[in-house]
C-alpha cells in the first residue's frame, strides 16, 4: 500500500512538473537504482553471453548482456 502511494506520489508530481507518464517512471527508476553496485555471479555472466575475467584486475563480465559488471 506504502509503495502505491509513494509511486501515486511521484507520478503526480511528475505530472504537474510537464513530464509525462514516461518520464516518471524512468525517474522513479532512476532514484531507486542510483547508487546500488550490481554484481553478479560468474554463471549469470556465462548464462549472459559473457566471460568472467576472474583472474583480471577488478573481476569484470565481459561482453554479454552483463559487461562491465563487477563479478562477485
């Protein structure tokens, strides 16, 4: 119930702001993935197309739909 309202919330303010449905949906995403790292596992990133550069500085997916993530 909390979250329909804070989201009710965000798309008025939105709304009233010129900005569209659109654009309030890619804010709301945006606020609440903004600062998070993503990791994934080395199977997400083979499953994902890519190679997990393990033994890499940093421990990166390469290539695939995961590239550039971190590996953890």
């Amino acid at each position: 119930m909390r979250i329909r309202r804070t989201l009710a919330a965000v798309i008025a303010t939105a709304a009233l702001a010129g900005l569209g449905l659109t654009g309030a949906a890619t804010a709301a995403t945006a606020a609440t993935a903004q600062g998070a790292t993503t990791y994934v596992t080395p199977s997400e990133c083979k499953q994902g197309g890519g190679t997990p550069a393990i033994n890499d500085q940093g421990n990166y997916c390469q290539g695939g739909t995961h590239d550039g993530e971190q590996i953890d």
